[in-house]
C-alpha cells in the first residue's frame, strides 16, 4: 500500500492507501454524479411537468409511482432530497481528493449506508403498497447501492486509524481544505436544482409538458 504523505500539518498517526483508492474515489464520484442528474431530473418533472398533467389523465406506471403519497416528505420530492444526498457524496469525494485525509472515509460510510437503507425502503414502496416500477427511481436506487459498494471497497483498500483518534483533527482537515474546490463544483449542483424549480415561478403560458410526459412516464 502507498503511504499518505502529510504535506500542510502533521497528525498523530499515519494512514495507507493502496493506488485503487483513488480510481475506486473517481469512479464514486461518477456514480454520485449519475445519481444527481436522474434525481435532478425526477425534480424537473414534479416541480413544472406534473402540474400541467390534466386533471382526468389516466396515471399508471411511473407516474403512479411519482405521484403517491409516498414521493414527498414534508411537500418536498424525494427526488430533491436524493439530489441533495448525491450533491453531499460529491463533495466530501472531492474533499478526500483536496485532503487525501481518511476521516473522509469514515464520515462517508454511514452517509452511503443510509442511502442504501433509504433506497431499500422506496423500492419496496414501489413493489408492494404502490405495485408499479418507476425505472428512474430503480436508477437511483442502484447508484446507492453502488455508492456504498465503493466506499466498502475503499475501506477494504485503506489502513486507517479509528473515527475516534481521527475526530478531533476535524479542526485541522477543516484548515487545509480548498474551499473553491470542494465546494463549487456541489454549489453549480444545487443552482441547477433550483433554476428548476424556478421554472415553476416563470410566466409560461400553456401546458407544454404534458403531452410529452404522459407517454414517456406512463
């Protein structure tokens, strides 16, 4: 394994990476870029094309799955909130490659754990309350499970000491982290999100979304 070099601060312990971790790292940040452009897209379609859907149009398939009273928490989409988990895994991907630190590694764990605990339960929504198959949400679902496949495969390729030795140099990973770096690329993420949902707020006269809708989610 190749040994991670402490360029800024030192810390109490050392750390060994073996050279996949950084492939394993780049192909998790694809994925979780995948995951935020089909939840972002889900996001599109509830804020301004589920809206113009007419009120008798006959809801089967995806659009059963969309609509149910189980796709919002609070009036928000589900989608949305998955774009933002997909928006959080991209930036702590892209803090370990500004820090290289393995803290990183065990924040993440729990984080693609639960996202795989979140998606379990919506597929079973799907399969047995609903009885229909959204394949975007499906889509979603396995980029989590891949998600947390990868981070289980980083672990297993990484020598680190405990989250409990480590949590308290959160201050000094905090110090020697490029913001613009990490934080840009997940801020470009959540305005994409948001001009979405301004959509809904602009003047759009019409309905131009629902003849295209229907067919493709229904």
């Amino acid at each position: 394994m190749a040994t991670q070099t402490h360029t800024t601060k030192s810390f109490e312990y050392d750390w060994d990476y073996s050279p996949q971790v950084s492939t394993l790292f780049g192909v998790f940040t694809g994925v979780a870029v995948f995951g935020w452009f089909v939840s972002t897209f889900l996001s599109g379609i509830h804020f301004f094309a589920l809206p113009v859907i007419p009120a008798d149009a006959t809801l089967q398939g995806s659009l059963e799955v969309i609509t149910s009273s189980w796709a919002y928490v609070l009036g928000v989409p589900l989608a949305t909130l998955g774009a933002f988990y997909y928006l959080s895994t991209i930036a702590l991907s892209l803090w370990w490659f500004d820090t290289r630190h393995p803290l990183i590694i065990k924040i993440l764990t729990p984080i693609t754990a639960s996202g795989v605990l979140a998606s379990s339960y919506f597929v079973w929504l799907q399969l047995v309350p609903i009885g229909e198959i959204c394949p975007f949400c499906m889509m979603s679902a396995a980029a989590t499970v891949v998600l947390f496949g990868l981070e289980l495969a980083i672990l297993r390729k990484s020598d680190t000491p405990s989250l409990r030795d480590m949590m308290g140099d959160l201050g000094m990973v905090l110090g020697q982290t490029n913001y613009a770096r990490v934080i840009l690329p997940a801020l470009v993420g959540f305005f994409t999100l948001f001009a979405f949902f301004g959509v809904t707020l602009a003047p759009i006269p019409g309905e131009p979304f629902a003849s295209v809708v229907v067919p493709l989610f229904g």
